[in-house]
C-alpha cells in the first residue's frame, strides 16, 4: 500500500467519503460500521467464489477461506504504523545466546534425541528469479544435486549414523506441490521418510476496490489472482494437514524449520541438545531463533527486539519511515534473523488451540500482467516469536546462512570455496578467513542461470577472493584465478573474455577484451 494510505482511507473512499469531506460528528461509529461493510462485502464474494467449486471440496475451502477473511479484518482493522518505536527495550542479556557455549552431546544420546526431531522445509518458491521453470528446490546448485537431494543426503546421512529416524517434511504451495510429488518419488530407497502437506491459498485482493481478483476457484485457470500467504501459514496448515498430531503422538518434540534454499540450514546437534538433551533447560524454550551478525549487506533483514517484555522478530515492513535508518544501523541492531526455527510441537499445538497465535500482517504490492494493481496479505513464520514462553536467539556462526537468491550466490556455493560432504557445504580450510566473499554480477547477463552457466568455462578459483563485481557482456575461460577485490566492467556494446589460466589480483578489467580463434 503507498505510503500514507490506510486501509480506512480506501474505505471511506468506497463508502463515499473523500479525504477533504467532514465525517459524520460520531466518525467514530461510522469507521467501524465502514469496516464491517468491507469484511462482509468481502466475505460474500469468498462466499460466490466457493459457490464455483465442487462440493466435495467446498468444507475444507471454507475453512481456508474462513483464515483469508481473518486476516483480511485485521489489516482493516490496523491504522497508523504497526509498531511503537518508543516501546522497544534493550535486549535482555540472556535473550540471545552465543553458539559457541553450547556444548556438544554425547554420541551414545544422539539417536534418542534425533528421535524427538522433525525436519521441515520451506518449498513454496519457484525458481522463475533464477530463469529456471517449477520449484526452486529441483535447481542444480553443486555436482548436478537440487537443494532437494542435498536436504535429503543430508538427513539419511544422519539417520545412517545414528539409526534414527529423522522425517522430512516439505511444505510446498500450489505452484510447486505437484511437481515436488513426482519428484520426491525417486527418494524412495532412501532412509528417509518424506511428507508433503500444502499452505494456503488465497486470493489476491483489488486496491481500488479490496475484492478478491478472482472469478472463480479454478486456481489453475488464473494462477495470478492467487497467492500462497507466506510461511507464517505453516502453523495452521502444518496442523490441518495432521502431521503436526501425528509427530506428538510418536513422542516427537521440536521441529526445525528452514528456508530449502538456505544451504547452511542442517540440523545441528548443539542447538538441539540444548532443547532435548542434557543440556535441556528447567524452564522450556518453546522457540529458538538462529541469527547471526549484522553486515552492511544484511540491512535489510528482520532482527530481534524485546517489546512489552518478549522478545519478537522486528521486520523493515513494520518501521516507521522516520526510524529506517536505526533499523539498518549495524550498530543499533546487531543481529539478523536467518530464518532457521526451531519450535516446540506441543507448544505450536496449545498457541493454536488457545488461538493466541498473532502474526504482523506484511502488506505487499504487486502489479499483475494485466496493470491490475493487487494486495496480498502475508506473515512471517519467525514473527509468531513472540507467542511462545522462554523464546531465545541463537547467535550462529554465517555459515549456517548460505542461501541462493540469486546467480552470485551460486557462484559461491558452486565454487571451490566449498567442498560438499554428506549433502553439507563445509568452507574449504584453504579459506584464510570464515567470511565469504561479495560478489555482485551484473542482472543483464547473469541473472539466468542458464546464461550465468554459459558464461563460465568453469567455476574460477575465488578462495582468495574478497570482492568481485561483473557488468556486461563477460566471459571466464577455464581454470581462471580470481583474487583479492577484482571489477570486470565490459561498456555496453564491447565483450571481455577472461583467457583460460588467467591469475587476475586486485585488478580493474574494462573496455573491450576478446580472445578470437584463429
């Protein structure tokens, strides 16, 4: 929503009232009646987009849109800013604990502990960023193996090591959930039972009129007037789907949640003998959040602070304009929130049947295909936080925040800065250093990944490497070197190709270089 612009004020708009005319002296009574137009106006067109689907499928769609319509009066219900500034305290000094005091168990208790253990995955994203069609988890990120088969290399090597039984369970959305069944079909020789359930799917409201886009239920039909409302909807839908009874009644504990293309995410031992093992607190902590230290390129990302003495995930969507800058600030805020979870299954259970699970709404815009502009109401997994007793921050090493957004980053976890053991990326000891370095390659030529492959003889050598930026039409022969801060900018309409062997160290590459055979 523009900046400014409240969910009322569209409202009184629909209702007749601008901006410049006086409300009714009691305005009051006339908002909240306003409001309660607009939930039930909308309430009846989920009702006539219901009607358009079969009738055996009709109870659960209810339900679903029952949870659409919740959420929907709630952001009409929110005026100014989500958030008090001045209410924010200073992190308590327990709140976040640094991995380094954790302690390790003992081999003899690791399988009983895995057995209390569920792994989840977020895999709702497609990889349409990256050029690439259908899920984003059957992406090829090192040795021809997806985020997928790693994930699972991962827990079957834990399993095998332990004789535990470790479940994967993938929350897919509808523009992934069927091409994930078919894929996870060629898993099943592996000790690895797998589980799929799907999130929700809502519909894209109008801003001009806050009605849903849709003409009917037929999500195929219109994929673009449906969205799945971010990973905050795994609480509901994780339990509607039975797994999360099904995994208390095996005396199951935790589960760990994460991000699919987060590389770094794999179940670590430390963080859950903290929560099931000898080293289990007398209190319980229902909710572990791993962050990791601030830097100048993770500005943007959620941190933690303590407000009306809990600690909660504070996003940039939830900062008032005039307080951006103490939210970027590295001084101010020091960690981020890496998205890795790990929660309590009773805990999730009793927030949900007690109904104290509360979510900030994220507002975001989009533009259809059509110029029809759209809002989709979404929350975040990690800002339920708050709802949960003895909540701490685990502050992790980075190397557990190794996700793939985009072509640079695959240039990294391709490389030989990493060297891939039972489906983990572990950094190579050649590494002088534990950071990883920054890389920035120009979204005109490198944005695809089948243009970003193609561009590389192979992958260059950068474990001495600190900063790299490529713009424009580039090229790398086999067995370059790159080391140091290296700037390769070819001018538009010129083409520079880094020759085979080429050792290039701290150096400025522009202009027009080609290599021709002859």
């Amino acid at each position: 929503m523009p900046s400014g612009i409240r969910p009322i004020d569209v409202l009184l708009e629909r209702a007749g009232v601008r901006g410049h005319q006086r409300a009714p002296s009691d305005s009051k009574e006339f908002h909240e009646v306003t409001k309660r137009d607009a939930l039930r106006l909308l309430e009846h067109d989920v009702d006539r987009l219901l009607e358009t689907t079969e009738k055996a499928r009709q109870p659960a769609l209810k339900a679903e849109m029952g949870r659409f319509a919740d959420l929907f009066g709630r952001f009409i219900q929110e005026e100014g800013p989500a958030l008090d500034w001045n209410k924010i305290q200073k992190l308590p000094e327990n709140a976040v604990m640094n991995y380094s005091n954790l302690k390790s168990p003992k081999n003899e208790q690791i399988r009983n502990m895995l057995d209390k253990l569920v792994v989840i995955k977020l895999n709702g994203g497609l990889g349409t960023s990256m050029g690439c069609h259908g899920p984003k988890s059957v992406i090829p990120v090192r040795s021809d193996l997806t985020f997928l088969d790693l994930t699972v290399q991962q827990i079957e090597h834990l399993n095998k090591t332990y004789d535990a039984n470790v479940p994967l369970v993938l929350m897919n959305s509808f523009n992934t959930d069927e091409d994930t069944e078919k894929i996870v079909r060629k898993y099943k020789g592996f000790r690895v039972q797998i589980h799929t359930f799907n999130q929700s799917c809502f519909p894209r409201i109008s801003r001009e009129h806050y009605l849903p886009v849709a003409k009917d239920f037929d999500v195929e039909k219109d994929m673009e007037a449906w969205y799945p409302p971010g990973h905050g909807d795994f609480y509901d839908t994780f339990r509607n789907s039975g797994l999360l009874k099904k995994f208390i009644e095996e005396g199951r504990e935790y589960c760990f949640l994460s991000n699919i293309d987060n590389l770094g995410a794999t179940v670590d031992l430390n963080i859950l003998n903290k929560l099931v093992g000898e080293e289990r607190a007398t209190t319980p902590v229902e909710f572990v959040m791993e962050v990791t230290d601030k830097t100048r390129a993770d500005v943007k990302g959620g941190t933690l602070i303590q407000m009306e003495n809990k600690l909660r995930l504070l996003e940039i969507a939830q900062v008032p304009p005039e307080h951006v800058d103490d939210f970027k600030s590295v001084k101010t805020f020091k960690f981020f929130n890496t998205n890795n979870i790990w929660a309590n299954l009773a805990a999730i259970d009793r927030v949900l049947r007690e109904r104290t699970l509360n979510m900030e709404i994220i507002v975001n815009n989009k533009t259809l295909e059509n110029g029809t502009r759209v809002i989709q109401l979404e929350t975040a997994v990690g800002a339920a936080m708050k709802c949960f007793d003895g909540a701490i921050g685990i502050n992790v090493p980075r190397s557990r925040f190794l996700p793939v957004k985009k072509s640079s980053d695959l240039l990294l976890v391709m490389s030989n800065l990493y060297t891939l053991k039972n489906g983990s990326l572990v950094m190579s000891p050649q590494r002088m250093f534990p950071t990883t370095p920054l890389v920035k390659l120009g979204e005109n030529h490198f944005s695809k990944v089948k243009e970003f492959l193609g561009r590389f003889a192979n992958i260059p050598d950068i474990i001495e490497l600190d900063h790299l930026t490529v713009s424009g039409d580039v090229t790398f022969g086999r067995g370059v070197s790159l080391r140091g801060t290296v700037i390769i900018i070819a001018n538009y309409g010129d083409r520079i190709d880094i020759p085979a062997g080429a050792i290039l160290e701290n150096k400025i590459v522009s202009g027009n270089m080609r290599i021709l055979d002859h």
